[in-house]
C-alpha cells in the first residue's frame, strides 16, 4: 500500500492545484482511488478495497468506502476533466493546428454502452468526453450532442476541429450541428443510407460505390434531407468493403484517408479494457457508477500517459534520442507533477 499511497499523494497536488475549490475529502479520496487503479488496472471494487491505504483492517469497510466514493455526484468528469482537456485541446490547436477528435462507441457486454470523444495525439487518442447508458444500444444524437458540447465549451476560440467516426454515427441532426458549429468532419457511411445525388433518382450509398475503386461526389443529399454534403469512396484492393466518407470539403483520396486517424480510439479502448484496466471485466450495474469509474481510469491513464511523456523527454532511450524532438502536450492537472513510473504494461502507460 505504500506505492499507492505516495501514487495518491501526487495526484492529490495536482487535482488541488486543478481544483482549489474542490472539497479536500474529495480530492483526497478521489487520489487514492487513482492511486489503487495505476497499481491493480482492475474494475474489480473488491481489488482495489484491498488496495486502499486506508485506517482499517477490515475488507467489508474498505468496500464500502470506495461504494460509497462510486456513487457520489461530486465525481463529475465534465469539472474534474476540465483542465486537463483544455490544455490538451490547447496544445493541439497551437500554430494553427487542426484540433482531430475521434467518436466512437465501445459495449461492455450487453450489460453497457459508451461513447466516447477523444482527442486523437499521433497514432493513439486520450479520453475527453463519454456517457454511458445501460444496454447494448447504440447511442443517437442526444448523447453524441451531449459529448460533443462538452468538449466544444472548452476549445479555445477560433480553433478548427475535425470530427472522424465510425459508420453508425451519421444523421441529420449530427449533419446539422457540425455544419452549424463550422466543424470540419470524415464521417464514415453504411452502404444502406438513401442519397440523392443530384443527377437521377435516389439510390443507396453501396450502390454510389458499387463497381468503383474512386469515386467523388459532390453536393449530395443524404437521408432525403437538404442538409449537404460531399462524398469520397475508396475500396483499395485486399479490404472487403470500401470506405464510404461523407466530408465537408471537396471530395479527394487523401480527404478520404484523413478517417484513417479515426483508429487513435482503438488503443484508447484497448488500453481501458484489455490491454489495460479491464473495464470490460467490471460487475458494476448502474450506468452513474460505471460513468464514476470510468473518470478514475480516465484520471489515471492521464497520469500514466504524462510519467511516460516525462520520462521521454528526460530520460530519453537510444531509439528516442535518434527522433526529431518535438513539443510534449500537457496533461492538465499533472503538469507539474513529477513523473512518477507507474507499474504495468507500455499499453496502459501510453509508451507502446
């Protein structure tokens, strides 16, 4: 427990630094959870009791006392996460960078589902926003509205936002609101959507690509709407299917391979379920506590991915001295946190 211990006193500097509002009961048991997930990277409650530092012998205390933690309201990801997105999403959109942020959903089961936005950094994505609902539905526009808001309140002003994600996103109210907001977007299409396209009758977006390794389409309308858009589609030889990308600027192949980024989430996913903290393992059932652990993984992961960007910079192997040099994004709340190597896999500790 003393790993932990010190874990915690760490990150409790960083979360008052963060947070000097927040309440100390708060941010020092907040601390020590984050603490107990960098040591264990389990969802079990059970596991990480034992690993708490706490003035007990007793397990059933312990249990009741991170219990207890779970389901309180003051472990909110949009106040607790928001220093750190904002100086991510800072960093990203400096000298005029495009901000990349890739939506997509992950189920646990058929007990939840999640959709989260993350900020897309090189080959991999570091969670910004979610939410959580019981079942293995997909979420609609209402809860991608509710992430995509979030994470809009804390760009800074005036910086351009591409938006990637995964084929069963699209809809009009999504078309709408990235086109009202001026969001640059590469969202990918199913091959069932109905498109007018402007030159015949309506067809689907499979028959569009049907027969073609390129085709580019402009101002077409999809969903029998009047919202426009653009479409790029590519089948490179050796995939089954083609990439159908609605865009909102004119359709090119390297406008279509821009989706290519949307792939950051999955290392994000890996690195909260199987790879890493084993989210997918959890036997939680109500969708507050789930959202709960989720922002401790969330607050942990950032700690690790900062120890590693740390120890890259100042600690440099061989391999790394050789790579041209340049600027590490800030991780919010820890940035002047010393670096304090984590246990376990590169996965989780964002180094792969």
């Amino acid at each position: 427990m003393g790993t932990v211990r010190r874990l915690a006193a760490e990150v409790a500097r960083g979360l008052s630094e963060a947070h000097p509002k927040l309440r100390k009961t708060v941010v020092s048991k907040l601390a020590l959870a984050v603490g107990a997930m960098i040591e264990a990277r389990t969802p079990n409650t059970a596991e990480l009791a034992n690993l708490l530092p706490l003035d007990t012998e007793r397990q059933d205390m312990r249990e009741q006392w991170l219990r207890r933690l779970l389901k309180n309201p003051l472990l909110s990801s949009s106040v607790l996460l928001k220093p750190w997105a904002s100086e991510g999403l800072a960093d990203a959109s400096r000298h005029g960078q495009t901000v990349v942020l890739s939506l997509d959903q992950t189920d646990l089961g058929d007990r939840f589902a999640v959709l989260m936005l993350g900020l897309v950094i090189g080959d991999r994505a570091v969670p910004l926003a979610w939410t959580v609902e019981a079942g293995p539905a997909n979420i609609g526009f209402a809860g991608q509205e509710a992430v995509l808001e979030r994470v809009r309140g804390w760009l800074p002003a005036g910086a351009a936002v591409l938006l990637l994600a995964d084929r069963f996103y699209p809809s009009v109210d999504l078309f709408e609101w990235l086109h009202h907001h001026g969001w640059r977007y590469r969202l990918r299409l199913k091959g069932n959507l109905s498109v007018d396209p402007g030159f015949g009758d309506l067809v689907t977006t499979g028959e569009l690509a049907h027969g073609f390794i390129e085709r580019y389409l402009s101002d077409v309308r999809l969903f029998a709407s009047e919202t426009p858009t653009n479409l790029g589609i590519l089948h490179e030889p050796g995939h089954d299917e083609p990439w159908i990308i609605a865009m909102n600027c004119t359709p090119t192949r390297a406008a279509v391979r821009d989706y290519g980024n949307r792939w950051g989430i999955e290392p994000l996913f890996s690195d909260l379920k199987s790879r890493g903290f084993r989210l997918d393992a959890t036997q939680l059932r109500a969708p507050d506590r789930l959202d709960h652990l989720l922002l401790i993984m969330a607050l942990a992961l950032c700690w690790c991915v900062r120890a590693g960007q740390e120890d890259a910079c100042y600690h440099p192997t061989p391999l790394e001295k050789k790579l041209k040099h340049k600027p590490i994004p800030t991780i919010g709340p820890f940035e002047n946190s010393p670096a304090v190597p984590s246990p376990g896999s590169s996965a989780v500790c964002g180094c792969s």
